[in-house]
C-alpha cells in the first residue's frame, strides 16, 4: 500500500472538513501497523480508504501496484473480494445467521460452490476454536467468542490483508490478548495487518505506529533494521 498526498474533504452543507491532510504512507507487503491518535484525527476515514470503502478527494493511492484512487464503486468491491478482511470494535456480526453462515457470507458474494465454501469455513472455524459453536447465533456467544468467528470471517478467504478497527476495543484484557495473539499468527504467517487501536498495549504487536492529528501523519516510528542506515 503506497499513498501520495492522500487528501479527505467531507462537505456538509456549510462544512468542510479536512479529514485527512496530504497523508503519505508506505506500507509493505507483510507488515503489522497500528494507526493511533485521539478522537476524530481521521484514523476511520484512513481506514475506509485503505479497505476500498470509500475514495479520497485528492491523491494518489496505490493498491497492489495499481493507483486505485479513482475506482468506482464496483470496481472497488471486485477488488475487495478475497484480497481484503474487516474486522471491527463491535464485531459486526448479523443476528440472524449462525456462525457457520457468518463466516461463509464472503464466500456467498465470491460464488464460491457449496462444496468447496463448507471445506473452508470447517477449517478456519476449527482454527479459531470454534467448530462446537458452528450452529450457535452471536448473541449466544461472549464477546471474545463473537470476535474469533469475525476474525474468522475476515480470514475465510485467505486474504492478503487484514484491516482491524479497534479490535479489542470491547474485550476484556485477557479476550483482547487472545485476539491480538491470533492476528500476530496471521501476520507471521505473511498477512498484513492495519489495525486502528486506542491501546499502547494492542499497538506493541505491532512492527511501527503511524500516529495521526489533524488528518495528518505526525510521528512514524521506524523499524530499528530500517533506522541503521
Ligand atoms: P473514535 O471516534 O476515535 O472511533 P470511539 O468512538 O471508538 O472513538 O471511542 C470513544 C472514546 O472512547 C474516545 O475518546 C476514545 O479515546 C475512547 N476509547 C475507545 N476505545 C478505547 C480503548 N480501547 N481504550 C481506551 N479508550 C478508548
Ligand atoms: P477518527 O476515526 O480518528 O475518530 P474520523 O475519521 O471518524 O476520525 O473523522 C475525521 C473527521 O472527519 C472528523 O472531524 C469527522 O467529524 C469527519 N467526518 C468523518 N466522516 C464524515 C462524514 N461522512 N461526513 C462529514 N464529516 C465526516
């Protein structure tokens, strides 16, 4: 992920904000990145680009080779399947299905065959620890539990990246630990990870800390390896 001058303008009525001022950032392949800074600083709307939810203003963002800045809307969701995991504060998982059916819904919107989608959610249920709740419903889970079958759920696929937004965030520490630990698995298993966090403790998991105030960058903390020269 490379971005050049990346630039957010929110308009409403008589408003204009500038949510992301001239963001620049270089993140390779393989990287763990935490995204820390207060309140309204942009680390949603950064996050919102980087996982083609939404378009800058202004600038360039390169996503696998591609300045993909400009993408509509389709072509922005024919390149999130399978390339790209969410995972979210509040797990965002529907009521409605089981887990087995939550965690195979990107498979649903990949076309996936019922054969090989069943194959794939058994293995990464069985992963995250969580083939006996296979039939169970969200509400019936604990919040560590529900966030397992997301993480589930963003991995299914076997995407490249993983976007976290305040991942623990609703977790109590030693949930929130567990989570972490996964995610440092998956990374060290060569999926990148951008998680947004609040936590000095969740962004020590991390390789660097890309600290953000205003909607800009303003202190990067570097890799030693990358320091030495
Ligand atoms: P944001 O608008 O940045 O996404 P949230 O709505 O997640 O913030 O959080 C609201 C408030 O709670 C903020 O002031 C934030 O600093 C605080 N907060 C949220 N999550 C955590 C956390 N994991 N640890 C400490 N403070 C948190
Ligand atoms: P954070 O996630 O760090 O709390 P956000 O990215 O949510 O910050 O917000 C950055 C700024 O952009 C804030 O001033 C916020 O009010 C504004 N903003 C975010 N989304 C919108 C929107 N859809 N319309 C107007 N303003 C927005």
């Amino acid at each position: 992920i490379n971005t050049v001058n990346l630039k957010k303008i929110f308009r409403t009525d008589e408003i204009e904000t500038l949510a992301l001022n001239n963001v620049n950032l270089n993140i390779k392949k393989g990287e763990f990145v935490a995204i820390m800074g207060p309140s309204g600083c942009g680390k949603s709307t950064l996050l919102n680009i980087l996982g083609l939810l939404d378009n800058p203003s202004e600038g360039e963002f390169h996503f696998k080779g591609t300045n993909v800045a400009e993408y509509k809307e389709n072509k922005r969701t024919d390149l999130r399947k399978g390339n790209i995991g969410f995972v979210f504060q509040s797990f965002n998982l529907i009521d409605e299905l089981n887990v087995f059916e939550n965690v195979e819904m990107p498979l649903v919107y990949q076309g996936i065959s019922n054969k090989k989608r069943k194959e794939m959610v058994n293995k990464v249920l069985d992963r995250m620890s969580m083939s006996h709740r296979a039939k169970h419903y969200p509400q019936q889970l604990s919040g560590g539990q529900q966030q397992r079958v997301a993480i589930a759920r963003a991995v299914v696929s076997n995407p490249g990246l993983i976007l976290a937004d305040e991942p623990t965030g609703n977790l109590d520490s030693s949930n929130g630990q567990e989570v972490m630990e996964l995610l440092t698995e998956l990374n060290r298993e060569g999926t990148t990870i951008i998680m947004v966090t609040h936590s000095h403790k969740d962004s020590g998991y991390a390789h660097r800390v890309i600290n953000l105030f205003d909607g800009k960058v303003v202190t990067e903390n570097v890799p030693v390896e990358e320091m030495a020269d």
